[in-house]
C-alpha cells in the first residue's frame, strides 16, 4: 500500500520541471478536477443497479436460507433449519451428485475436446479461420435453441436423428434424454458440444502466446510432434488450464437451462440438479427458505473452488 | 522460421498426399460434429416434413410455410420482445459501464477500491444463485415499491448491473494518455465533456467488446425472462421456444424455423464483429 502511495507522488515531482511550479499546479487540478462528488455522480446509475439486483438479492438470499418464508403471512426465523433440511434430504443428495458429475463430465470433456480443437486448427491459411469460425458457432447459439436443436435430434424412436447414425454403425435405438441410464450421458455430451469450442478458442489465444522459437528449437533437436506438444506446449498452456477450469467447472455447478429444457430433471428424476431443484422448491413449491440454502450452499462451492484453483496458482508461480 | 514450426502441430505443414487426406478427413469431421447440427437445423426450417420426430438433412420439399405457422403462433410478438429487451438492455448495461468505468479509471476518490472489489465480487455471484431472491425483488423494488414482474422493464433493468463491462471499459480507460485529458481541462473543459468527446472517443475498441458481448449475453439469457415474464405477452423467442413445443401440432419444421429466428441475431452479430469477440473472449478469460 504504502509503495502505492509513494508513486504518483515520486511522478508528480518529475513532471513540474517541464511544465509549471508544483504547487499551484497541485491546487488547480484539485479544483477543476470537480467536486469531491464528481465521481459519485458517475458511479451512481452502476452503484443504484447493483445495489438493487446484486448486493440486496445477495443478503435477502443468506436471511431468507435462515427463515420459514411466507408470503403475506410474516417470515419466521428458524436457524438452521433449512440447512438441515437441504443437508438431510435424499432428493438435495442426489441433485449435489448429478450436479457434480454434470460439472466433472462437462468440465474435462469440452477441455480435453477443446485442446484438440485448437491444436488441429491452429494455423494461419483462410481455411483454417473458416474452420474455426464454423466450429465455434455451438458458442454464440442460444442455449434454448441448443436445447430443442438436441431434444429432437435425441428423438428415441430408430428414424430419431441420431439413432439413424447409429443405426449405420450397428448400434442403437438409444433413448438417450428419455432413458435413466443414458440421460446424464446425453445432457454432457450436449453441454461439451457448446463448451468445447468455447475452450477452443481460450487454448487458441494461449497458443497464440508460446514462442515459436522453442518449436524450433525443438525440431532442431529432434523431437517428435508428440513429445513437442508434451514438453513446450502443454507447460506454456499451464495457466490456461487453469483459468478454463475455474470457468468451466463455475459453468458446470450452476447448470440450469439446458437441464431445464432437455429433460427438467426427469426420466424419474436421473438429471435433477442442484439448480433445477432449487427452482421447483423456490418457484413451484414455495418452499423459498429451503431453496435460498440450497442456493447459498451452491455459493459457497463455487466459491471455495475458486479460491482453492487461485491459492494453487499463486504458489506455484511464486 | 518454417511453416512446420508455425503451430503447435504444424498441420499447414503437411503436404504428402496421405497426410492431406487424414487432414481433409479429420477437419469434414469435426465440421460434421459442430457445424452439422446447424445445417440441419437450417435445412428443416425451410423443408416441408410430415414426420414429427425427424430432422431433415436434405432439402426434399422446399417451402416456407414453416415460418408462416410460426408467426402464426406469435412468434413475431417473441422476436419484437426480444429485441425491445436487448436493445434496451444493452443500451442501458453500456451507459451505466462507460460512466462508471470513467469515474474508476480517471478520478481518485475515498472508497474506490472499495466500489471496485464489490463490483468485481459480483462476477463471481452467478445470476442462477441468486434468482429467487431476484424476483422477489422485482415484485417490489425497495424504496420505490414498483412492481415489474410481467413487464418487459423487469428484464431489462437488472442488465444494467454488469460487472464485466464495467471492468472492460475501467481496464481501457486507465490507458487514454492523461496529456490529453489535462489540455482540455486547461481550456476550461468539465468533466463531462471530457468524458463525452476525449476519453470516450478513445475507447470505440472496448465498446465494440462490450457491445458485442453484451448484446449475445443478453440474448441468450433465459433464467430471468422465465422468472419476469407471467404469460405469454411478455415472452422472448427463447422462452417461447418451450411452449411451441409443447404444441403436439408444431412440426419440427416450425420449432425450427422460430429456433433461426432466436439464433440469427447472436451468430450475426458474432459473424461481424468477430475480431471484438474473440479479443473479448481472450481478455476476459485470460485476466480471470
């Protein structure tokens, strides 16, 4: 803090010499900088807006976990109670595990998708721009359009899209959305056929950034394509790794509309995440105390694995 | 420098006949993969089918009569919804970021790392979590007490408090050279005209960032629309897509037809201004 201080002082007294004395200099910028109010005024439209549909939400999100909310009727403080209720109930345990392996099974997939995307399609030629521009569609489509795109392509019967493709090869008729066994599978694969370009395009501009030299260096010693991608190129992507993994993993735990729209949970259940159900008991049960803890508990691990990703990154660069 | 040291791999490099055909192969593939979906979505929005379940990947009987029953069904209303949210939307996100950028990036006052780790603390608060309470709040706003659930207005003024815009345009801005801002304040300028016609001049590449990715965050947003909106009336497209659905009349024609029109816009506006996006992407992503 203090070395902070120190700077714009050490700054201000370089300048003076090419320009006017120091001391009224100081005095009329201080005037004609404006009131101290100044900045307020152009903050106050962000500071209102936040204020009104982050920061209140927030704190009516961690008092409304700790009562008995009911409309009209008056809220009832009940502490713990519905932290309790989330922790203990079979149908919250169940929601974490989907949620978990939704966020695991998406994370990795698009990531190691993602690298092989960019790593095929790296590249200066017009080609390969086309590629890439082609390829990174999945991102910029809604995800609503990506969800009923997918739910007929997933239609169960032999003539469904997919299904006709894996006809071809012997396989098949899958019920993939509409089946217990295969609707965790097929939500994924949904989610990594949107994240992994998305992670494309990160890895592309973290392998934009790795010095040409050292492939040169590389091949003048001889190595191979593989061990090039295992010795320069994946130690230069480190922190991209890194980063992607944040994100994705955040993406992962508050997934919410393609589950919403794919299958809102069912078949019996077999993809109810921890958002989907947190909706059903806040806006379709009214039970808005039990979802507010469930949703500061989903909170809290985003927030812990952040935190956890940024703590490991800062010792291994110090 | 070769071209084989060009990339990671040095495709581009690769020129023997049976490398060009692996090439040639992979790339189909993962066209087919990530682009093929699309087509065919694209293809039976214009293609009569009379088999509810499939999808069409060839043209067999061209028409547009999958976009007349759409509009039909208030698929026109949807859109013109969806654009009023948007276009207010983001004029509303980039207004409040560009003010409260200047004040964050040009000026010191008392509290501002304060005002700033709040700000960015919300990038950290995803919008999901805190959806309930939203919309308890948008029945009542505090102080006010104005109700905007079922208005188009309750989707539209919660997008003004955007963090990643605010943090772009902070970012840009603390760049602008200080020698300019103090030649017009010794010829009498005020803030805001500094504002207006030095420093916001100067940020057109930060804008275009903001703007493009405002614009497709804002269109593909479906968590708060279902929460807002009460019936039909106030509806976007992607909402809407749901309810056509449920329809068992609709063709996959029709829901296709409506599901260009909800996809159009995001991919124009990413076609265009790709070089924004990508550098938006690659900043946002990389700071972290």
């Amino acid at each position: 803090m203090t070395v902070d201080h120190a700077k714009p002082a050490a700054v201000g007294a370089d300048r003076p010499a090419t320009e006017r004395a120091p001391a009224p200099k100081a005095r009329r910028r201080s005037d004609r900088d404006g009131k101290w109010w100044t900045p307020w005024l152009f903050l106050a439209p962000a500071l209102i807006l936040f204020v009104y549909f982050k920061f209140i939400p927030m704190i009516t999100a961690v008092t409304m976990s700790f009562q008995d909310v009911q409309p009209y009727l008056g809220n009832q403080w009940v502490g713990g109670q519905n932290y309790g209720t989330v922790l203990g109930d079979e149908a919250f345990h169940s929601a974490i595990w989907h949620t978990v392996i939704i966020a695991v099974g998406q994370t990795v997939g698009s990531m190691v998708i993602g690298l092989a995307l960019a790593l095929l399609m790296e590249g200066q030629s017009k080609r390969l721009k086309f590629l890439r521009s082609a390829a990174f569609l999945p991102v910029v489509v809604p995800i609503a359009v990506v969800a009923e795109l997918w739910r007929i392509m997933y239609h169960p019967t032999e003539d469904g899209m997919l299904n006709s493709i894996l006809g071809l090869v012997g396989l098949g008729p899958s019920g993939f959305i509409n089946d217990p066994d295969t609707s965790m599978v097929s939500v994924i694969v949904t989610g990594i056929w949107r994240g992994a370009p998305y992670d494309m395009m990160i890895f592309l501009a973290g392998l934009a950034g790795i010095d040409r030299g050292l492939y040169e260096a590389a091949t003048v010693d001889g190595a191979s394509r593989w061990r090039k991608i295992l010795h320069v190129t994946l130690p230069g992507l480190r922190s991209v790794f890194s980063i992607l993994f944040v994100l994705a993993a955040i993406r992962g735990l508050r997934v919410f509309t393609e589950v919403f729209l794919l299958t809102n949970g069912g078949p019996n259940g077999s993809t109810e995440v921890a958002m989907t159900l947190i909706y059903k008991l806040g806006l379709e049960q009214n039970r808005l105390g039990v979802g507010a803890a469930g949703a500061v508990l989903l909170f809290l691990a985003t927030l812990v694995l952040t935190l956890f990703v940024q703590v490991l990154r800062r010792r291994r660069d110090a | 420098m070769t071209a084989a040291n060009d990339s990671a791999l040095g495709l581009d490099a690769v020129k023997s006949p049976g490398g060009r055909i692996l090439k040639f192969v992979l790339y189909t593939l993962l066209l087919l993969v990530f682009a093929g979906p699309l087509l065919a979505l694209l293809v039976s929005a214009f293609n009569n089918v009379s088999d509810p379940t499939a999808l069409s990947v060839v043209p067999s009987s061209p028409t547009l009569d999958n976009f007349g029953i759409a509009f039909d069904l208030g698929v026109g209303m949807y859109l013109l919804n969806s654009f009023l949210v948007v276009g207010f939307g983001l004029l509303l996100q980039v207004v409040v970021s560009v003010l409260a950028g200047y004040a964050l990036a040009r000026k010191k006052f008392r509290f501002m790392t304060f005002v700033l780790v709040a700000i960015l603390a919300t990038l950290m608060l995803p919008e999901e979590i805190l959806a309930i309470p939203l919309s308890l709040i948008l029945s009542d706003l505090p102080v006010v007490h104005l109700n905007l659930i079922g208005s188009l207005a309750g989707m539209i003024v919660p997008l003004g408090a955007w963090a990643f815009s605010i943090l772009v345009m902070t970012e840009f801005m603390k760049d602008v050279p200080r020698e300019l801002e103090e030649a017009a304040r010794i010829d009498g300028a005020g803030d805001l005209r500094i504002f207006a016609q030095i420093i916001l001049p100067m940020c057109k590449p930060a804008l275009g960032v903001i703007g493009v990715f405002g614009f497709t965050m804002i269109w593909d947003q479906y968590l708060l629309p279902l929460l807002v909106s009460t019936d039909a009336s106030t509806y976007t497209l992607p909402l809407a897509l749901r309810t056509l659905r449920i329809d068992t009349n609709v063709t996959p024609g029709v829901i296709m037809a409506a599901s260009l029109l909800a996809l159009l816009p995001s991919v124009a506006a990413f076609l265009f201004f790709q070089r924004s996006f990508v550098r938006g992407l690659a900043s946002g992503a990389l700071k972290g």
